[in-house]
C-alpha cells in the first residue's frame, strides 16, 4: 500500500566534511538537517541543504585571501549583483549590497550561534540578514520506496514567523535589516548550506561558508 510522508522544512542526512577530506558521520536530529564542516577557516561549521549533499561549489579555495577567506566566485557573485529579495513588507528589492550579507536559514543551529556571537560583540547591524531555507517537500512512498520531490507553497507570513520565532527563542533581537530569499529565487537556488557570510572588502567579495567560534574573527571581518 503507497504511504505518502509530509516532511516540513529540508529533508537532510548528516555530512561532515574537514579540510578538503571528507568523511561522514551519519545523525537524524528533529529536523533532519545536514551538517558539515567546509571553509576556507578549518574550524567552521555549517549545515547544507539535502539537495546537493557534495560541499558548496562556492567553497573553494583561493590563492589570494582575506583573513583566511577566498574570493567569492564569479557565479556566485553575479547572483548576489542580481538578486531579488523580499521586504518583510511584501515588496520585491534588488538585495543591497552595502554592508556584508549573512544569508541564514532559522532552523540552522549554527545560525543561531552566529546571531548569538554577533550579538554579544555588537556585531549585529552590521551586516544585511537574508533569510532561506523555506523549502519544504512532500514525499510521496510507494512500495520499492522510490520517492519524489514535490515542491510545496511557503508563504512570506511563514517565512517571518519562522524567523521572528527562532530569533525569540534565542533572546537575540531582530537585526535591523532582515531581508527573504524565498523559496524558487535566484538566491535560494544558490546557496547550498548556512550560513554563508559575504564580505566585502577592497573592492572584492569574500565568502565565509560557515560559522567559527571565535569572536576576535567575526570583529576582524565585520567590525
């Protein structure tokens, strides 16, 4: 008999990448989420998307580095040039690009350790605040368990009180400038795990794919 399974939010397993060697270790949390570690700083850590669980191709390694950062590439930022975001108003904006952008999903639990760090070294303005990862499935099963990915509608009223909950439940205010990469954009479509952190400095962007638990780092690439 076909059973059909409702997943909310990303359907994931769990990846641990270090370095540039990978090995997996395998863990089922409530939300089924994927961690790993990929960056260009070794200690960072990151959740990714169970739609491509191989690391972010916007991880890559760089010759020329910023505070352990590489260069955002040229795919990538051309997505960032271009993309369009929408305002907890409901009104569609080209994402601005005048301070670094943190794009973060609010069931990413290192998400909420960033926002917490940031917080604590008044680092929160500083940066425009994406929110992603509203992706929901439906799993239809049948009996040889192959399964399909069906997109289901996710609204931007849920979308911000998923976030204005997370932030809650943490004690962290809203930033100033919460911004939405919903589900089907250019941007949502890009990203492949969370947090990923964009910095501009000296006429170039750099990527940060992940969170570090080092204080001194965040103050020296957004203070």
């Amino acid at each position: 008999m076909n059973r059909k399974v409702t997943w909310l939010g990303i359907g994931m397993a769990a990846l641990l990448v270090t370095g540039c060697g990978a090995a997996t270790s395998v863990s089922k949390p409530s939300d089924v989420q994927e961690t790993t570690r990929i960056s260009s700083h070794p200690a960072s850590s990151r959740e990714v998307t169970g739609v491509n669980v191989l690391p972010s191709p916007h991880a890559v390694l760089g010759s020329e580095t910023w505070h352990g950062l590489s260069p955002v590439p040229s795919s990538m930022l051309q997505v960032l040039e271009t993309a369009r975001v929408e305002t907890a108003s409901g009104q569609t904006v080209v994402l601005p690009l005048d301070r670094p952008v943190i794009v973060f999903a609010p069931w990413c639990k290192y998400c909420h350790e960033l926002a917490q760090t940031l917080k604590q070294e008044g680092l929160l303005s500083r940066a425009t605040w994406v929110a992603a990862g509203f992706e929901r499935y439906e799993y239809p099963m049948t009996q040889n368990e192959t399964m399909l990915q069906v997109p289901m509608p996710f609204t931007l009223a849920e979308a911000q009180q998923k976030v204005q909950q997370a932030f809650a439940a943490l004690g962290v205010p809203m930033p100033e400038r919460v911004l939405y990469a919903m589900p089907g954009s250019a941007l949502a479509n890009a990203i492949r795990g969370f947090p990923d952190v964009f910095v501009p400095h000296d006429g170039r962007w750099y990527l940060q794919p992940g969170y570090v638990e080092n204080a001194a780092f965040w103050r020296a690439i957004l203070g």
